[in-house]
C-alpha cells in the first residue's frame, strides 16, 4: 500500500509545542488511527519505520516527541543510554497525558476514524501506551517491554490507577529481560486480573529486552516476527469489533 509520511507540529495543552512524525495510506478514506510511543532513544529510525509499516497495513499512524520539552528532535545512540537519562527524568506523566491528548485530537482532526484509535509503544513507550489506555478512549492498547507499568526502584508505577483503564491490552515480554523481572510481570498481570480487565499476555522465552528493534544488539528476529502478526490481529480484532479472521499475518 501506498504511503505517505512527514512531521507536523501539535500544540498541547500546556502551552508547548510538540513535533510528531505521521505515515498514513496515500488513499484510504478515514482509516483507523495509532498512536505510536517511543522508546528511551526518540523518534528515531525505527520508531519511523514502525508507524511506516503500520500506515501500509492501512492505519493512520502519529509518533509524538514525548521529549519535546527537554530536546526537541532528540535522537539518541542504542549504545549511549545516558545521554537519555536528563529527558527520561524530564518526564510526568500529567505532561505525557498532555501530549498523548494532542496527538489523539490530532488523529480525529485529520481524517483517523474517531472510535478506531488505538495506541502502541517500546520500553518507555510501552509504559507511554498503557497510562493513553488510561485516559483515551481507545479502542487497544500494545505494550512491547513496557517498564515502569509495575513499581520498580526508579518508578511508583501505573497499578495503582489500573481500574481506570479503558482498553483492551496486549503485552509483550521478552524472557530473557533482565531490566523487567518476573516478579514485575506478574504484578501486572495480578493487578489486571483482579480489577477485571481484559487483556493478552505474551512473554517470548528467548527474547530480551528491545527484541523488536532491528538496530539493537538484543534484536530477534525470530521473536520479532511472531510479536508482529500477532500485533496486527489484536489491532484487527478490537479496531473492528470483530474477531481477526484466520488469514491475519500469514
């Protein structure tokens, strides 16, 4: 399918500007809507290209600058973390509510069909997916690797407002992760559970942490694979209202 891809600038509630990145199919008329989060490293290479292959699936995808009010533009190395940290630390999660309000607006502005938006992220990214699931009206919410949804020694965590979610989730976890523990994995899953809320959970026994990132050492391809087709169905099944139909990745 035919795409079609720039930035544009949001304008968020607080009074700051964001830039984002946005892929959408050159033709189709209101397709379905994602909101695409990025990892520690920005905007960067892969986060374009996700949201380029999520628009020739047929979906209007939007990448916001989640770091906009600290390093606009920032790209970062996979193997200079600490360059990172002062934006990661940056962060609230008022100000990213904030952002991912914009970029969802953004979507209903500019042609994304209103009750098909749905949202996707990697490592902080995916935590980023899980708080929209909280605040938007989403149809799904995707976390790859999400750290920080369970309390850990550097975040409170998302579990004590986990009623309040309003989606469907899939996540994906990589066993061989040693930045997400077990134990925090299953924190997730019990809080879940026992709020009653609907999700999938997939750890993929033999994938680290950032298997999905074809510019990372801890790339797997084989883990990638899997993780893609099943992306698609759960986007499939809940943008639609229906069950994915059996062909879905093959």
């Amino acid at each position: 399918m035919e795409t079609k891809s720039e930035y544009v600038t949001l304008k968020v509630s607080d009074g700051t500007t964001m830039r984002a990145w946005v892929a959408r199919p050159s033709t189709r008329a209101a397709p379905a809507g994602i909101l695409v989060f990025q990892e520690a490293f920005g905007v960067n290479a892969h986060i374009r290209d996700i949201a380029g292959r999520l628009a020739s699936e047929g979906y209007f995808a939007i990448a916001p600058e989640l770091f906009h009010r600290t390093g606009v533009g920032f790209e970062g190395r996979y193997d200079d973390f600490p360059s990172a940290m002062p934006h990661m630390r940056g962060l609230t999660d008022a100000g990213m509510e904030a952002d991912q309000r914009a970029a969802h607006d953004w979507l209903r502005a500019n042609g994304a069909a209103d009750s098909r938006i749905s949202a996707v992220g990697y490592c902080m990214g995916g935590r980023a997916a899980f708080l929209a699931a909280l605040t938007l009206p989403l149809a799904c919410g995707i976390s790859y690797y999400g750290g920080g949804i369970a309390p850990n020694v550097n975040n409170p965590g998302l579990l004590g407002r986990v009623r309040e979610l309003q989606a469907p989730m899939l996540f994906f976890w990589g066993g061989r992760d040693k930045h997400i523990t077990p134990d925090q994995i299953r924190a997730v899953t019990d809080a879940l559970r026992a709020a009653g809320k609907n999700f999938v959970n997939v750890e993929i026994s033999d994938a680290d942490h950032g298997f999905f990132c074809d510019a990372r050492a801890s790339y797997n391809p084989a883990a990638a694979a899997q993780a893609w087709p099943l992306t698609l169905a759960f986007l499939k099944t809940h943008q639609s209202g229906r069950p994915a139909s059996s062909s879905v990745g093959s």
